[in-house]
C-alpha cells in the first residue's frame, strides 16, 4: 500500500520593489565623472581644495574613501 503524504504550498515569495529610477544629475549638481575616467587605472589621486590635499582612494572591496 503506498501513502502519499501531501505537503503545504510554501508561502508566496515577497513581492520584490523594483529599484529606483537613477536620478539625472541637474545643473545643482555640478560635473559627473566616472571614476575609471577620474582614477585612469590608479588607486589614488590627490584633490586639491582651498589650498589643502585630499586624497580620494579605492578601497580594496571597491569603495571610495576620502581623507584630509
């Protein structure tokens, strides 16, 4: 004699928000540069601001830092 056991339907997988439009720089925002342009194959490049360097690195897990 064979059972069949029957198994409740898993519940309905959480209805997923897609992700938000990018937003399109505006004129308030100034210039928009990719940082393979901007960094050219480095990991560092120095900034300079009102006379002080600043020194805006990538990360080894591929984020920005920025110091003073």
């Amino acid at each position: 004699m064979m059972t069949h056991t029957s198994r409740p339907a898993p519940p309905p997988a959480p209805h997923a928000q897609p992700d938000p439009a990018p937003r399109e720089a505006t004129t308030t925002a100034g210039a928009r540069f990719n940082t393979g342009d901007l960094f050219n194959g480095a990991r560092e490049i120095v900034i300079d601001h009102n006379g002080r360097e600043y020194r805006l690195r990538i990360t080894q897990q591929g984020k920005l830092l920025l110091t003073a």
